[in-house]
C-alpha cells in the first residue's frame, strides 16, 4: 500500500510541476531577455532575438524550472505522509 501512494504521490508532482512550469519557465526566460543581451557578446553566441529568448533557452530554462519544482513538490508530499 505504501509503494501505492508513493507512486501517486510521484505522478501528482510530475503532473503539477509541468503544467506549473510550462507558464513559470517562459515568465522566467522573458524576465532573463535583458541578461542574456548583455550575455550574447561575451560567450559569442545568439540567446536572445528580438521579441525574447532563442527558442533552445526556452526549452533549457522550462527543463529547469520542470525540475526543481518537481523535487520540491515531492520533498512536500513525502514529508506530509502520514507516520504510523
């Protein structure tokens, strides 16, 4: 029975963390547009176009986001079983 809720516990926070890190992800990266300008001329390489980040950086930085928030989700969950 525990695997069980540990499982669901595990899949509730992947499903949270991607639908929560599809819009947060993007947020960031266009928060991070004026950076990477500042950025592009020192590693030599485009990461922002004109209406935002290079569409690889978006991919790079909603991955990131994916994981940490679901490490965190499920840091929450697991701390929130019940003790017996």
């Amino acid at each position: 029975m525990k695997r069980y809720i540990s499982w669901t516990k595990t899949t509730l926070a992947l499903l949270v963390a991607i639908i929560v890190s599809l819009p947060a992800g993007w947020i960031i990266a266009m928060l991070l547009t004026p950076v990477l300008w500042r950025l592009e001329p020192v590693l030599k390489m485009e990461l922002a176009g004109h209406s935002g980040p290079a569409d690889w950086l978006l991919w790079v930085i909603w991955v990131i986001v994916a994981a940490v928030l679901f490490f965190v989700l499920r840091l929450v969950f697991s701390s929130t079983e019940p003790k017996r």
